[in-house]
C-alpha cells in the first residue's frame, strides 16, 4: 500500500512538473513574439539599421521555432486524453 501511494505521488509530481514546463515555454514563446515586435517597432522608426534588424529578426524567428516545437513535444509526450 505505502509503494502505491508513494508510486502515485511521484506519478502526481512528474506531471506537475510537465505541466509546469509547458506553461515556462508558453510564456517564453510569448516573449519571442514580443521581442519580434520591438524589434520590427525599432526597424519602423529607424532605431536600428536593417542588416542587424534582419539578423535579430532571424535568431528570434529560430528561438521562437525552437520553443515552439520543445512545447508541442512536451505536450505530445504527456498524458493521453481519453
């Protein structure tokens, strides 16, 4: 009975941190986005010029497909809805 219950503790912990690891990467992708928006703010105004602005713009597209991804991974690995 104890293992049982210690087993579905550790169950019940796992997901919590799953759950809490997707959430993380939701809010950074949220910040990627917001990033790409000042930094096209910043290009609008011509507060930075366009060759940086393109290689910002870039790294930030690849961060955000990074994140995106390591998400729906997450997500695909959880629990399975029935």
């Amino acid at each position: 009975m104890r293992h049982q219950l210690a087993r579905t503790i550790e169950q019940y912990a796992e997901l919590n941190q799953l759950a809490i690891f997707i959430v993380k990467l939701a809010i950074v992708i949220e910040e990627c986005d917001e990033a790409q928006y000042w930094l096209e703010l910043m290009k609008d105004q011509a507060l930075i010029e366009e060759d940086r602005f393109m290689n910002l713009h870039g790294e930030a597209n690849d961060l955000t497909a990074i994140f995106v991804a390591s998400r729906k991974t997450a997500v695909a690995n959880g629990p399975k809805r029935q």
